[in-house]
C-alpha cells in the first residue's frame, strides 16, 4: 500500500477520490472559498514541485506517469508568477 495517495482506513483499498471530494466540498463550503476537487490539487502539487526546482524527471517519479510528456503538459501549468519570474530573469542582460 505504499504506493497509494489515498487508502480507505477501512478496507486497507484504494479509496474513490470521490469520498474525498465530498468531505472537501464541504470544507469550502464553510470556509467560504470556491470549490475544487481533490484531483485539482494533484495540479497544485505538480505546479509548485516545478516552480520550487524539482526536476521533472522526479516530479514524474512521484507522480507515477510512464510519460514526461503527461507529467509536463498535462499536470503542470505556467502561472502568472512563473511568467513574471521568467521575464525577470532577462533583466539587465545584454547581448554582448
């Protein structure tokens, strides 16, 4: 069981993203902040590993994708920082 994101404490299985989903939809709900789904967060997650510094080819590890490919342009997303930071790291270079 070591290789599931979520085990149902139950029955020892994977559990359905779907019970999470429910309980989360609630806590936004009184929390009063829009709400997402569990798998938005497997996103989140995979953003932010990248955006950190981890190399792809771990973020791919851990998110268990055969594919680089789904890893890159499927779960991680350029955010409005990532595009600021990227320009900025143009600043004050010349071309020689």
């Amino acid at each position: 069981m070591h290789d599931l994101i979520f085990v149902n404490w139950r029955t020892g299985e994977s559990a359905k993203n779907s019970s999470y989903d429910t309980n989360l939809y609630k806590l936004c709900d009184e929390a009063g902040v829009k709400c997402f789904c569990m798998h938005a967060l497997w996103h989140t997650y995979a953003t932010r590993a990248i955006e950190s510094g981890m190399q792809p080819k771990v973020l791919q590890k851990l998110l268990g994708h055969a594919s680089i490919k789904t890893t890159m342009d499927r779960y991680v997303h350029v955010t409005d920082d990532s595009l600021s930071n990227g320009m900025r790291q143009f600043e004050g270079y010349r071309m020689v």
